[in-house]
C-alpha cells in the first residue's frame, strides 16, 4: 500500500517529523497538533506551509471526519513524530478526542503499525507506566534519543539516525546513517 501517517506533536523535536515527511516512500499523510502548530517555526525555521507542502494530504487536528479517523481507511504505519507525553497519555488511555489520538487509537486496535517518537526527560511513573501500556499494545517506543556510535557530526546527523531507525520499522532502504558492522 505504501501509505503512511505523520503526526506533529508538541513535543520539542519537530524536525524528526518534518525529515520523516522528507524520506518516506509512498503517500505521506500529515496531521499537526494545535501545540506543534506553534512549535514548528520556532524550532526548525520552516513555516507551516511549507512543512504541509511537503506531504499529500493533510488533515486538521480537529477534523474527526478525516479518513484515516476511520479503521476501515487503510495505512501501513502511523508515525508520531515527535510525540509529547500528553498524546502519549492519551493513546495509553484509549482517548481519542483529536484526529491524531483517533488515527493511534486506530492504529492499535486494527493491528496497525504505530511509531511513538517520545521526547522528554527525566520522564515521571506515570509516562513510563503509559509508554509500557502502549508498548504491550504493540506500539513501537523510539524515544528521541540518538547512538553515538555512527559518528555523527551535526544535529542533523542526530535527527538521521532516530530517521533512520523509523524507517528500518517499516523495512524502507536508506542512508541516513551508518549502521555498526
Ligand atoms: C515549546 C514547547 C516545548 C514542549 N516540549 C515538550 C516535550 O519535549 N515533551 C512533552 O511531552 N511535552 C512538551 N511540551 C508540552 C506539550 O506541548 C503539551 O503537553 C501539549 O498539551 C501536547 O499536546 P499535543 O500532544 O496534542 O500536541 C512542550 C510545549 C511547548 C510550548
């Protein structure tokens, strides 16, 4: 199918989201949260529209009425990048109040690959309680948090491998870092 979501978040790390929009194979779907909306240029330097320019379609936070709100809409995998705690929480709670909560939800009940950037630290019992939850959902916990063993050199070659390491979950070739041998 080729088809995947990327959802935006409030979390810092906008950039991993946005490198994703970049590299993907295939249709790239995109959602950005109300906080991402305002964390974005401020973090990165894009604009909003330029960031939606870089995806097929894009759907409003708000619109509960988007397709991939529906199971019966298919993709292959839904990317939450970067992915606060409080979407964190949300999903582990099955609460799906905005589109991107809705597409998650509908992720782990339809079976459906789920990538959770998580970025934050130190993280408290209760994120590590909900990152757990989700993890036994089958949801894949990739913190923001970049090896140091590919010898980086810049932020971006940080941002390349956590890039990297999203696009080796769903088997999509690429040399966004150097792998150990
Ligand atoms: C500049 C900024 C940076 C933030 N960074 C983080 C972060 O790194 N991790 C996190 O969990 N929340 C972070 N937050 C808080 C979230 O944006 C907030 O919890 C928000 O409700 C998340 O909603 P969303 O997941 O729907 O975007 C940040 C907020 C702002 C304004």
């Amino acid at each position: 199918m080729d088809r995947y979501v990327v959802a935006i978040t409030g979390a810092s790390g906008s950039i991993y989201g946005i490198r994703l929009l970049q590299e993907l194979p295939g249709e790239r779907i995109l959602v950005v949260s109300k906080t991402a909306k305002g964390i974005i240029p401020v973090e990165t330097g894009y604009s909003l529209e330029q960031v939606y320019a870089m995806a097929d379609r894009v759907f409003e936070d708000d619109d509960m009425s988007a397709a991939i709100a529906s199971g019966s809409y298919g993709f292959d995998c839904m990317f939450v990048a970067p992915c606060s705690e409080s979407s964190v929480a949300k999903f582990a709670c099955g609460v799906a109040d905005t589109l991107v909560s809705r597409a998650a939800s509908v992720c782990i009940k339809e079976g459906r690959k789920l990538v959770l950037v998580v970025r934050e630290t130190p993280k408290s019992m209760i994120m590590l309680e909900n990152e757990l939850k989700l993890a036994r959902s089958g949801a894949v916990i990739m913190d923001a948090n970049p090896g140091f063993y590919h010898g980086p050199e810049t932020v971006g070659d940080l941002v390349d491998f956590i890039v990297g390491r999203c696009l080796d979950r769903i088997g999509a070739e690429h040399s966004l870092y150097r792998r150990w041998e």
